[in-house]
C-alpha cells in the first residue's frame, strides 16, 4: 500500500490468525500485537467487497472489522 492522504479509506481488522488470512487471498500490515488476548490489529492493504472478508468472518478467522477514513 502506498502513502495515505487524508481523507483515505482504509479496513482494519482484528484477528488472532493472522497468517491463516493469506488463504483467503487477504494482505495488510501488522499494526499491532499480539496483545494480551493474542490479536493482532492489522490494516487491509485494500478494500474488500468480494466474498473473502465474509468467509473469513463465518469461519472464525476475524474477530472485528471497521472501515476509516485517515484524518
């Protein structure tokens, strides 16, 4: 991902298996973790509105998942 700009999007999500996410194609970086609970808060290389993030969700891969806007 390059520069963020104000006024960006970006997805950011929760996850204790981080790495199992690369089955479902999804990339990001490490913001933070593990944390006391074993999460890592990670940020989506990009927007998803395929059918990745849902199944990763149904499966139990995903923990949280909030879209913001860089300020």
């Amino acid at each position: 991902m390059g520069e963020l700009s104000p006024g960006d999007r970006v997805t950011i999500v929760t996850t204790e298996k981080w790495c199992a996410l690369e089955m479902y194609g999804i990339t990001g970086t490490v913001l933070d973790g593990p944390d006391r609970w074993d999460s890592y808060g990670v940020m989506l290389d990009e927007e998803f509105d395929s059918e990745r993030l849902p199944l990763a969700f149904s499966r139990g891969e995903l923990d949280k998942m909030e879209t913001v806007e860089v300020g």
